[in-house]
C-alpha cells in the first residue's frame, strides 16, 4: 500500500483551479504548470520568448485576475532579471507566475547588483515596459 502525500481530491480540486485559470487568461499556454496541492499552490511559466516588453506584458496578463498582487524581481548570476509575480487566485489558491529576460535589455531603467532581489509592483513592471518600448523605437 502507498501513502499519497497529499489527498486526491486536494490535487483534483487544485487542477481544476489551475484548469480554469488557464482557460479564461487571454494568453498563450503555458510552458510550464506546476501544482503544490499541500499549500494550494500553482506556478505557471509562460512561453512568450525573450522580448522584455512581450514577457512582462505576458506576466501583467497571467495575473490580471489574481488580488493581493506583490512582486520580486533579481539579476541573476547568469545575467538575467527573472521577475516573479503572486496573488490569491480561485478559492484562495496561491498563483505564482514567473518568467525571465536577458537584464543587458532593462540596464537603462533597473539598477540591480548580481544576485540584488527587489519588490516591484505591476504599476513599476508596465512602466518598465513601456521605457523599454519607447527606448525600440528611438
């Protein structure tokens, strides 16, 4: 006999949740979902490339629906500023949604030290966005 680590029911319950959030997000599937029924827990990875502007425009996307919204960002020791998004998702699910870009493309607007971790907001990450943008077509 086994011994399952977290009941069924609590994973079905957890897939069904990340199920519904990837059908009604406005956005390519995933790369990578990953569910952790002991602490109601889902992480998604988008799949949307290296583009700065397209990744952060995809992390803003995959959260839009989550409450309680806080960030981290952090240059990387292999050069990038990997940015993590998190906030309470359907019947209190933890949502954790996280992606990743070369940081030589934000150097101009995002001072961080190899290894510096910082908070960020969604309101800082559109902006971001949008400096980067601009900086394209100048």
């Amino acid at each position: 006999m086994t011994m399952a680590l977290a009941p069924l029911e609590g994973a079905a319950k957890l897939a069904a949740i990340a199920t519904r959030i990837i059908r009604e997000t406005p956005a390519p599937e995933p790369a990578s979902v990953c569910l952790t029924p002991g602490t109601s827990s889902i992480s998604i990875q988008p799949s949307v490339g290296r583009d700065p502007v397209t990744v952060i425009g995809s992390l803003l996307v995959w959260t839009h629906s989550l409450t309680g919204l806080h960030g981290d960002w952090w240059r990387t020791a292999h050069e990038s500023l990997h940015i993590t998004l998190r906030g309470r998702g359907p019947s209190g699910s933890r949502v954790c949604v996280y992606d990743a870009f070369p940081y030589s493309l934000a150097r101009k607007h995002v001072t961080l030290r190899k290894g510096d971790h910082e908070t960020v907001t969604p309101d800082e990450l559109y902006l971001l966005a949008l400096e980067i943008a601009k900086g394209d077509h100048r």
